[in-house]
C-alpha cells in the first residue's frame, strides 16, 4: 500500500492511519513495514495468502482535525485462478 499525502509529514494532525479489513477467502500472513519514504509518501508491506477470489479494502483515516479530509478508500479484487 502506497500513501501520498497531501501535505509534508509528520503530520501534525497525528491521529491518523490507514489500515485494510479483508474479506472471507484472504487471511494476512505477515505485516512486512510501514515506512516514510519520504516527506509525502508512506509505504506498507502486507503479505496476504488467498483461498478464494475476494476483496480488500484499503482505509486512510486523516488525522482529527485535518483540513484535507477524513476518510478515502480504495477496495482492491483479489482474484484466484485455476
């Protein structure tokens, strides 16, 4: 998962995180990194093992009080084939 920021970090609005819920068929193995790359960009490594097509979905929560929002998501198709 790649986060751009709309402003330099830290963010002083510091409650904020992004975090995945996923469906029935998708179980997390592993939580790799959570890394600022640099003053804007946020990566994180999630390794996932898939038994059926599903879903994922990415949440970024902005931190209480940011003016550039509250809430963006992104639901990602996880598809198995054969």
């Amino acid at each position: 998962m790649i986060v751009k920021f709309r402003h330099a970090q830290p963010c002083p609005y510091s409650s904020w995180e992004l975090y995945y819920e996923v469906e029935d068929g998708v179980e997390e193995v592993e939580d790799k990194i959570n890394e600022l790359v640099d003053e804007r960009t946020l990566v994180r490594e999630v390794v996932f093992k898939t038994y059926k097509s599903s879903t994922i979905t990415v949440i970024f929560k902005y931190g209480k009080g940011c003016p550039y929002g509250t809430e963006e998501k992104v639901v990602v198709d996880v598809r198995v084939q054969g």
